[in-house]
C-alpha cells in the first residue's frame, strides 16, 4: 500500500514537472517576487478603493496561464504569427483612427462587441514581426534591410501617435529599435539622433520662457505635450496644474528618507496628494512607505529581471530567439526606466505603467506574453541541450 502511494506521488511530482517544464526558473521568480511587492503597494494605495487588489489578483492568475502556454510554444512556431499579428494589429490601428472611441480627448479604443485597445496588440506585435524579418534574411542583411525594419515600425509608432498616446508610442518604438539595433545596426548611426536629442533638450530649456508661451505651438506636437516638456523643466510654474502631478510625487518620494514611512503610513498617497497613485504614480506609492531601502531592493529586482532576460537572449537557439528574448527584455528596462523617471521628476509625464507594480490588467496581461516569450527562447535552448 505505501509502496503504491509512493508511485502515486512520484507519478503526480513528474506531472507537475513536465507541466510548468516550460518556465524558466529564476526568471519566473523574479517575476513573481515584483507581483507581490506590486500587490503589497496596490493594497495601500487603494484602500479608499474598494476592489482593486481582488481585480488584480484575478489578472494575475490569467498572465500566469497565458505565461506558461506561451512558454511551452515553440519559437518556431510563434514565428508564423508575426505577421498576421502585425498585420491585425495595424489594421485594428487604422480602424481606431477612422471610426474609434473617444475617451479624455484620446481615440484609442475599438469596440468590435468587447473595448479593446489595439497599440496594446502591437506591443508584442512589432518585435515579434521584426524579429521574424531579419530572421528571415539572416544570412545576407544589407543596409537597405535596416530601412525596411524602420518603416516596419514607423507605420503603427505613426498611427499611434496620432491617437494620440505618446507613451506606448515610445514603448512601440523603442521595442522595435532594440530589434534593429541587436540584428547588426550600428551604434554609430544611433549617436547622432541622441545628440539632436540632448541639443533639443538643451535649446527648450536655453528659451524656456519663450517658447513654452501658450500662443507658441509646436510641430507635430499637441498642446498637453508642449505643457509636459516645459512643465518638466520648471514644475513650479503650474503648481496647482500641469505642475501639481510631478511635484506631489517628488514630495512624497523625498518624504520616505532612508526607511520609509511604514506600510499603510504614507501621508501623501493617503491624504489625496498622489494623483493615479494606483497606476502610473504608484511608485511614489511604494517610495514613501518603504524609502531609499525599499526603492534599492525593486530596482535591484528589475535589474535581475533584464540581467536574466540577456542572458536567455544571448544564449538562444536561433537569431529569431535572441532578436525576440533581447528586444522585449530591454522593453521592460524602458517601462521601468520611463515610469520611475516620470514620477521622480526627470521626464515628462507620459502614461506608462510600472511593469508588475500598476495596477491594471491590460497592461499586466501584456507584460505575462512578453515573459512568455522570453521563456518560449529559454525553453528551446534547454531542449537542444538535452
């Protein structure tokens, strides 16, 4: 009879092992330990709303499903999604800008029986799509090759800036930047855009006063994105408005100190000060209630999440793999580099959430299909291995 439970057991341990045999380890650990520093923060920061935490649990366990089917799915075979789903995604951005919903002055919205939010498709779409051209021309990439990988990602960056959503925008492109910069784009041609950057940055702030006049209009740019460039660089000048948001936020950060003010203990998320302290800002959330101590150990936890991410994109089984794994691991570091500089003052205001932290599903279920990805490349190195 032992002897029968003892197979039993042994029959239910190997299931269970071939089952999650698709997750990488480490790299789901990570992600799990962010999950619960960002459930621990949400429960605070949304005490005055009910609901919120529970919605974010049920998000949860659904990324973690899509997660682990992504992981068991053969690079080879997420190749033959890239293009439909770029083409789909593409198309679904060009029906948002004909007939699309409308929110806060936004369209970025379809109704097609359920709301869906097609740039969020294009997340994953875009590497997955340029990831799978260069795969294709691996063996002789020629310089022409790079602008076809441009004009690939320009197209839905254009539309979606058009909505406008300067956030995901920059995600977009940046995501498929990262794909053209590891398939062999020299980083010679790359220093000279960020050098008109920093001289652009550099001559707003130089003529401030003048340029950031409200008769003043900027090319290519709508008013609350001048107001949020200028209002980055002289939060003072709008204090009760544009201003109000980065001002709150860097109060708060600066007010946890070394330690932080304790869970549940922080005065400016729990007196209304912190505006979308559930989503966008919850990092100066979690900054007061755990301080410069708290800020170390998640920054330290991003930083094993891309150092593990390269690390699987270096060591992939295919140009298709490490293009992938590499492009949307470095995705995360902008996430979290763009949200954490938006709340502490040294970027513009942009909506974009912190990964594993915000609250939201959309955007949660979003980061899951990348980790999946990521674990589809791991999984296929370690198969070859065996």
């Amino acid at each position: 009879m032992q002897l029968h439970m003892q197979i039993d057991k042994r029959e239910v341990i190997d299931r269970a092992k071939r089952m999650f045999a698709g997750f990488d380890k480490p790299l789901a650990m990570i992600v799990f330990l962010l999950l619960c520093v960002g459930i621990v923060t949400l429960y605070s920061a949304s005490l005055d709303m009910p609901g919120r935490v529970e919605d974010q649990l049920r998000s949860i366990m659904l990324t973690f499903v899509l997660m682990w089917i992504l992981a068991n799915i053969p690079p080879q075979t997420l190749m033959r999604f890239a293009v439909p789903m770029y083409t789909v995604g593409v198309a679904l951005l060009v029906a948002v800008a004909v007939f699309g919903l409308t929110r806060k002055g936004a369209k970025r919205w379809l109704n097609v029986g359920v709301v869906i939010q097609p740039s969020e498709i294009v997340k994953i779409a875009m590497p997955l799509m340029l990831a799978w051209y260069y795969q294709k021309r691996e063996s002789n990439i020629r310089w022409w090759d790079y602008i076809v990988g441009f004009l690939i990602l320009l197209l839905p960056v254009g539309l979606i800036a058009k909505q406008p959503d300067l956030g995901t925008a920059i995600l977009v492109f940046m995501a498929g930047m990262f794909v053209i910069y590891f398939a062999g784009l020299s980083f010679k041609l790359i220093v000279p855009v960020l050098i008109a950057g920093v001289i652009a940055v550099a001559s707003i702030a130089a003529f401030q006063d003048k340029i950031c006049q409200p008769e003043v209009n900027w090319p290519m740019m709508h008013d609350y994105q001048k107001y949020r460039i200028c209002t980055l660089l002289d939060p003072t000048s709008d204090p009760l408005g544009k201003g109000f948001h980065t001002i709150q936020a860097v109060i708060a950060i600066g007010s946890g100190g070394t330690l932080g003010k304790g869970w549940l203990k922080g005065t400016q998320a729990h007196l209304e000060f912190i505006p979308e302290k559930h989503t966008d800002f919850i990092f100066a959330v979690f900054s007061e209630e755990f301080g410069l101590a708290g800020e170390l150990v998640l920054l330290f936890l991003y930083m094993a999440l891309i150092a593990r991410g390269l690390y699987i994109a270096a060591n992939g089984a295919s140009m298709f793999g490490r293009l992938l794994a590499g492009s949307l691991t470095l995705a995360f570091f902008t996430y979290a580099f763009v949200n954490i500089g938006m709340v502490s003052g040294i970027l513009p205001v942009v909506g974009v959430p912190l990964p594993f932290m915000s609250y939201g599903g959309t955007a949660l279920t979003t980061l899951g299909i990348a980790v999946g990805l990521i674990m589809s490349v791991a999984r296929q190195k370690r198969l070859m291995q065996s």
